[in-house]
C-alpha cells in the first residue's frame, strides 16, 4: 500500500519537475546569451607581453586605427553602377549616414578623392568621381579602374555591379546600439531604393551569431518540450 503511494506520487511529480527544471535552464540559457557580447580586440586573445601584437599595435594600429569599429556596406546595381540616378542616390545615403547617430565618418566614393600631378601646379587634390548629369560615366569608369591608388579602385567590384561604403563607429558600441544602427541604416537603405545590400563588420557579426543562436535554441527548446510532453504522456497514460 505504502509503496503504491510512494509510487504514483513520484510518477505524478517527476515529470512535473523536470518540466520545471527544463523551462528554468531555458530561461537562464536565453537570459545569458541576450547578455553576450564578442570581443574582437586582439589583445583579449595573446598573452599581455605579446611582442607580435605588440609590433602589430604600435605599427598597424595607430597608423590604420582599429578595424573592429568600422562597418562594410556593399550596394549592388546589376546594371552596373556607373549610372547619374545611382550614383546620385549614392551621394545621398552617404551624406543622410553622416547624420546618424553612432557614425563618426563615412568614406564613400562621392566623398573620396586622389592627387594628380600636373605641370607647373605640381600635385593636385581630384574628386574620385564627377556625379552630375553632364558628366562622362564612361570616361571615369575607364580612368578609376586604371588608377594606382588599389584602395579606391577597391571601392567598385571588378564587374562594375557593386560599390562599397566604409563607416567609422563610435568605439565599444554595445550589442544593442549596434542592433539599433543596423535597423537604421537598412531602413535608409530602403528608403533609397537599393535593391540589394550587404554589411559586414564587429556589430554585424555580432548580430548575426545572437540571431543564429536565439533560432538553433528555439528549434532545441520546441524538439525537446515535444520529447518531454510525449515521455510525461507514455508515463502516465496508464
């Protein structure tokens, strides 16, 4: 009699608990990988006295600063970029991005520029490409892929169908003020009409890594409540 007791309290109560105790890990599971963050630093993966993060510190970093508060935008015309309306809206979304919060800089091709050496003048300070109506396409389509400066022929995909932008953030953006200036610049990106972008950086990978891990956390938790429910049901249905 006794053990029949012992018995059906257990079968009752143990599903009950490790149903509890599933839905407990889940929600602390979710809480930390909310409160995750990724550090990109270099330092944070050598030793402190490290004499090749040293060097790459003292000679790479000052002079090129640091790469993980900089965002890649890549904006696709298949077409072809070397068009006034595009190149237009180009000038735009880069001179709107310059009003955002979050963003100290942004390098574009409307904004970039090279030097010309030119008789008597000597070296002369050029805008990278002339966006106007009138303007020759063509022309510097056929001068900007001839150019020495690698960096700024780098700015268009060598089919001619992509440019890209370059932003410098505010150092140590957090997850959430990362999240918050991606929304914004997709919204912008909308507003614009571009078809096609990508972004690449620190904030985005980030992103990317929370979001992949909020959904392989989903599909584990909702396999896992239906294993459960099913075990509870086999346990019980007698």
């Amino acid at each position: 009699m006794l053990l029949n007791r012992f018995e059906k309290f257990f079968t009752k109560q143990i599903p009950a608990l490790v149903l509890l105790l599933f839905f407990a890990f889940l929600g602390t599971a979710l809480f930390f990988i909310n409160r995750l963050e990724f550090n990109y630093n270099i330092d944070a993966s050598y030793a402190p006295n490290d004499s090749e993060v040293a060097f790459y510190r003292d000679s790479f970093q000052v002079a090129f600063e640091d790469e993980n508060d900089y965002l890649l935008i890549g904006i696709e015309r298949e077409e072809g970029v070397f068009n006034f309306p595009f190149l237009n809206k180009i000038k735009q979304f880069s001179d709107t991005l310059t009003t955002v919060k979050g963003i100290k800089k942004v390098i574009s091709i409307s904004n970039s520029f090279y030097y010309k050496k030119t008789p008597l003048i000597g070296m002369r300070k050029v805008q990278l490409l002339n966006i106007s109506p009138e303007a020759d396409f063509e022309a510097q389509k056929n001068y900007i892929y001839h150019l020495k400066e690698y960096h700024l022929r780098q700015s268009f995909s060598k089919d001619t169908t992509a440019v890209q932008l370059a932003l410098k953030l505010n150092e140590g953006n957090s997850y959430g003020e990362g999240v918050v200036l991606l929304n914004k610049i997709r919204a912008l990106s909308k507003y614009f009409d571009f078809s096609t972008i990508h972004l690449g950086g620190r904030i985005r990978t980030q992103e990317f890594y929370k979001q992949t891990m909020f959904k392989e956390m989903a599909s584990f938790s909702s396999i896992a409540i239906l294993m459960l429910f099913f075990s509870t049901w086999l346990m019980l249905k007698d």
